[in-house]
C-alpha cells in the first residue's frame, strides 16, 4: 500500500508520473525533442508532455498521438477521498500512456513524410485543461493539426470486446 501512488491532478504525488513519461520520451526521442508544457488549474502547477519525431513536412503541420496521464477515483468503492486517497488510474488512463510511450518507441526509427506529437496530457479527468492548454497554444502557433489518434482506456471493456472509433466528418477517413 506504501507504494501506490496517486496520479490525481490536483496532488504534488502526479509529478513523479510527469517526470517517468518525460523520461521514457527522451530516451525514445532525444533531449531536444521533448519539453514539458506548463499550465496551471485553480493555483496548481501541471504539466502536459510533448515529444516531437518531426518528419519531412513543415513542423507546423503534424499528426497528433496522445492519452492522459492523470486520474480520478470517483467509482472506488466506499467513496472516494480526493485529499487523502490515491487515484493510481491503471485502467484510466495508464494502458493510454502505454500506448502513447510505446508508438514514440517504435516510431522514432522510422522518417515519416510528417511530423508526429506524442502528448501526455495532465487535467484531462478535472476539466480537460491539458488539452485545452496544448491546443491553444497551436492556435496561437498557427499549427496545422492533420489528426488526432487519442487513446484512453486501451484494452478495457466490461461488457464484450469491442472498440469505439470517434471521429467528426471531417477525421472520418482517419477512422
């Protein structure tokens, strides 16, 4: 028990989460392709971790992978309590983060003809203030965002194997 860890946003706990994917993405992607994107929910300090593989297009213009790395705990049993017990999120959103981590793995050998960012978003489960965070500064940026694959809870499914695949119009050739 004196090793579960919680990854909810709002406790100081989270950061060794953002520091182990930033660790994974530098080893995958290099130093210089890795940094961490500070924003900040009702006084808190997060963190959202972006490596770049660029690719042969222009750096404004790429594919998105991502999953968030924080948690909640609200379906625990007997209540949760966000001050004091731990949110670990193995199903939501661990397996996403895996996927996110293992994608940079393989994918950093290969020269794509575009450029790909790995993102692991913080304050997704309180607000989707990671998210939000990252795509206003593209905005700002006037980057180009050709497609978003978002993973949350890979491998997880209570009721029959099955996949959900969402996509608006425009992403659905992406689908």
């Amino acid at each position: 028990p004196e090793n579960l860890r919680t990854r909810y946003a709002f406790r100081s706990e989270t950061l060794e989460s953002t520091q182990y994917i930033r660790d994974r993405m530098v080893e995958y992607l290099g130093q210089d392709r890795v940094e961490t994107q500070r924003f900040e929910v009702a006084g808190t300090e997060m963190f959202n971790v972006v490596g770049l593989l660029p690719g042969a297009a222009l750096d404004r213009e790429y594919y998105v992978v991502c999953a968030h790395y924080d948690a909640i705990g609200t379906r625990s049993r007997g209540g949760w309590n966000a001050a004091a017990d731990p949110a670990p999120g193995a199903d939501d959103n661990a397996t996403g983060v895996a996927l996110v981590l293992e994608a940079a793995r393989v994918l950093a050998r290969q020269q794509l003809p575009w450029s790909v960012r790995f993102i692991a978003f913080s304050g997704e489960e309180i607000g989707l203030w990671g998210s939000r965070a990252f795509a206003g500064e593209a905005m700002d940026r006037d980057d180009r965002i050709l497609g978003v694959l978002n993973f949350d809870m890979v491998g997880f499914n209570d009721r029959s194997h099955r996949m959900h695949v969402v996509a608006n119009p425009a992403s659905k050739w992406l689908a």
